[in-house]
C-alpha cells in the first residue's frame, strides 16, 4: 500500500514558515505584506477560493484587499483597476482570480499585472524567469509541488517524470522546475499516442489534466511516486463506479450528497500500486494557498 503525501500538512508547514518571515519583516519595523485579489462576477468556486484565500492570510499576518466587481465589467475598468494598484505602493500582490465571465481577456489582465507583483507567476517576464533557471516569482501550485516532494526526500535527480498535461499554470512550469532538479522530463497530453505506456514509464507520475479518473492503476508504474493535481466533481453514478475502484466512502458520499470531489487519477487503485500519492482533497489543493502566500511573503520582501 502507498504511502499517502499529505497536502495538508505540509501546506501547514509552508504556511507557519511564511508567518515567522512576516513576523520576522514586523521586528524590522516593515509592515505586513498585503494581497490584493480581484474577483469579477459571481462564479461559485472563485468566491469559495477567494475566501479560503483570505482566511489563509489572516492566518500568517498577511493583508487581505478584495475587490469585487460586477460580471459585465468592462475590460478597461479592470485594467484600469490593476494599474491603480500596480502603482500602489501598499500592494505586494495582486491576484486576479480565474476563470473570468465571458467577454473579458484573461492574458490582458494577466500580462497587466507587474511582474514584482505577479504572485501567481503567470506574467510572461516570470515564466522567462523559470525558462531560464533565475530567481523570480514562480507559478503557485508546482512550486508547492516541488516543496512536498522535496520535503519527503524525492530524489529527482536522474528520475524519469512524466507531466500529464501543458498548461502555462501547472504542466509546463512544473516540467521546466524538474528538468532544473535534473530530472528526464516527458510532457504527455490528450493527444500523445499510447498515452498509457508513456506514463508507465514514470518514476514520478504528475497528473494535471482535470480529467476525473482518467489515470488508471494499470498506466501506473509499480513503486512510481504518483501526484494528482486534478480536482473534479463527479456527479455520475456510472462514471463514480468505474473510477472509485476500491473507494466504497466515495461512492456513499456521492450518493448521501449528490457530488463528490476526485483527481485525474484512480486513487484507490494507485493506492495498490505506486509507493506514494497525493490523495484529493487533502493532496495539491492545500498547497497551491500556501504557495501564493510564500510568493506574496516573497514579493513584499523584494519591494520591502
């Protein structure tokens, strides 16, 4: 049976590190780091994020700035709001949380932010950054990523990865941070041939394709260490039977609530077969908070 890499542990941890530095930048006479998060519209999952974010911050001692704005906000008024706030020297952060209502340009927005104040790590100039190996502000949820492996002593050097997935948030920058710890790095999506065996090579599986269940057991290479960055509601009673393969609390929970939460991957049947797995919830999910805040902690301390 695999050893389950708790997210949410180690996502305390992070978090208690990032509050001795705030407490460390208070003894210096520095204020507080501060975040400011736009959220735009009225989308379920944001609110729930973006409050989870704020009780984060409270938490270690961060700022927390909202700004809510109507769904049909124009695309100049959001503009205009991240350079108030790019000019704002109070402000070490700025987040614009994602996905945005329809008629509004999501890279515009992300490209506007400054990139000493782009804690997601999305700007171009800081995935210029990560492409060439230099110190800046990294996207959230792999560097978290690396911090639990590194943390439970994954030795990368050498290893054969498989990344499951090319987004500019999670896929790509996590193959570039593991190509940078000597990794062999492979990146997989839909659309590479036998997608099966090429993840059967891995020593390190990352799955981040939101695609729930769609990693089987058998694409699992015995004693491969398996992170699972999907989350995704299922609500199909069929499709729960075939992918919470023993995970019977699971299929009640669907039941009881109408919906339950999983990753890309098949837990219970990596479970049987890799010798490590981020569970979901409790895997990646915790981390990617703790991950925004260490940026932001990071970010501040540059603008001091």
């Amino acid at each position: 049976m695999a050893t389950i890499l708790d997210g949410k542990a180690h996502a305390d941890r992070m978090l208690e590190a990032v509050r001795q530095g705030v407490e460390a930048r208070k003894a210096k006479g520095l204020r507080a780091p501060c975040l400011a998060v736009v959220l735009v519209g009225e989308d379920p999952a944001s609110q729930v994020y973006v409050r989870n974010k704020a009780a984060a911050c409270a938490k270690v001692g961060i700022t927390s700035i909202e700004h809510k704005l109507a769904a049909d906000t124009p695309q100049a008024e959001l503009d205009a709001l991240i350079d108030q706030m790019n000019a704002d020297p109070g402000v070490d952060g700025i987040l614009v949380q994602l996905p945005l209502p329809k008629g509004l340009d999501s890279k515009e927005a992300l490209h506007r932010i400054s990139p000493a104040k782009d804690v997601d790590g999305f700007h171009p100039m800081n995935q210029g950054l990560l492409l060439e190996g230099l110190p800046g502000l990294r996207p959230c949820t792999p560097t978290a990523c690396m911090s639990l492996l590194a943390h439970h002593g994954v030795e990368l050097k050498g290893l054969r990865a498989v990344v499951l997935g090319r987004s500019e948030i999670v896929g790509k920058p996590m193959a570039l941070m593991l190509l940078e710890k000597h990794a062999t790095v492979t990146i997989a999506h839909s659309r590479t041939r036998d997608l099966p065996a090429v993840c059967r090579e891995a020593d390190l599986l990352v799955a981040a394709v939101g695609r729930p269940g769609l990693v089987e057991g058998s694409w699992i290479k015995p004693g491969a260490v398996v992170v699972d960055v999907g989350i995704n509601r299922v609500e199909d009673e069929a499709l729960a039977a075939q992918i919470f393969t023993g995970e019977p609390k699971k299929l009640v929970a669907l039941r009881t609530k109408g919906a339950v939460l999983c990753g890309d991957v098949r837990f219970g049947e990596a479970m049987l077969v890799a010798s490590a797995v981020t569970p979901v919830p409790g895997g990646v999910g915790p981390l990617t908070i703790a991950g925004l805040l260490t940026n932001t902690l990071m970010a501040a301390d540059q603008n001091r």
